[in-house]
C-alpha cells in the first residue's frame, strides 16, 4: 500500500443569513487548504480515498485488515501529491516492528 501526501482545498458552508456586505467577505476569504499524509486506498480520475490509519492483515492473530480515518477528496481539490512511501519495503516494515516493540 502506498504511504501519500498532498494539499486539498476544504470546502466551506454556513447555514445562515448574509447581508451583500457580509456575502462579499465570505466570497473573498481565503482558500482553506489542508495537508494531509496517508495510506492509499484508492486513486481515480475524479478522486483520491485515502486513510490515516491502517491495520494490516494478521494470520498469526487472526486479524483482518481495517482502515481508519478515510477521507474521500475530489481529484480536482488536489495539489502538490507525491508518493512518500510503500508498505511493501522490508525497511518500513522492519521500523513499523521496531515501534511495536518499544
């Protein structure tokens, strides 16, 4: 599984009333983006699903696998996304066995 970092822009609502003056603040505020780094679940054309937390499968304990965290980001509210990492390197998995054990 793919470890992945990348910026999106947050979507913005309020439920209440506004005059023009209030309006016009509220369409000239500024983009929130966010930062997020997470495990790849998914990635298409229109959209990118990834969560935060990720409990591999575990026969020796009769663990399935679970996901935490998941985050479904339209394609288009994306920026800056690079590839940090992969579940699959013998390093990574030997750190994550290190913290494990501390």
């Amino acid at each position: 599984m793919k470890i992945v970092s990348f910026e999106w822009k947050d979507a913005y609502g309020n439920g209440g009333w506004f005059n023009r003056e209030e309006l016009k603040a509220v369409i000239d505020d500024v983009d929130m983006w966010t930062h997020t780094v997470g495990f790849l679940i998914k990635k298409t054309k229109r959209e990118i699903i990834v969560c935060t937390t990720w409990q591999p499968k575990n026969e020796c304990h009769r663990m399935e696998e679970k996901f935490c965290n998941i985050h479904k980001i339209p394609t288009s509210w994306v920026r800056n996304y690079i590839v940090l990492g992969n579940t699959d390197r013998p390093n990574l998995r030997l750190l994550s066995n290190q913290r494990r054990s501390k």
